[in-house]
C-alpha cells in the first residue's frame, strides 16, 4: 500500500467519522465536544487533499 492509497484511506475514516457524528448530534444525542471533532476532522481532510494534490503536482 502506497501513501496516496494509506491517505486516501484515511480520508474514507474520517468521513464515516463525521456521518456518524452528525446523526447523534441529529438525534441530540450528542456530546459537547463533537461538534469541534467534526470540524477537526474536516481539517485533516483538508491537509490530506492538499497533499494528494501537491504529491500530483497541483
């Protein structure tokens, strides 16, 4: 497995991650610390596509 495939990968976690935080916090069942999670995670998915795209040459 290759870094692209690893970051790639990681990016598909993240994802699940926030729908699966977004249906608690849909449901109010949700804690107060999830919200920042999921913005946290979007920023990791950010840093992830900004270094797929670099590794192409964007």
């Amino acid at each position: 497995m290759d870094l692209k495939d690893y970051l790639m990968d990681e990016l598909k976690r993240l994802n699940r991650m926030n729908d699966l935080l977004e249906m608690k916090i849909n449901k109010s069942a949700a804690v107060n610390n999830e919200p920042e999670q999921i913005v946290s995670n979007i920023f990791a998915m950010c840093q992830i596509a900004n270094i797929i795209l670099k590794s192409k040459g964007y």
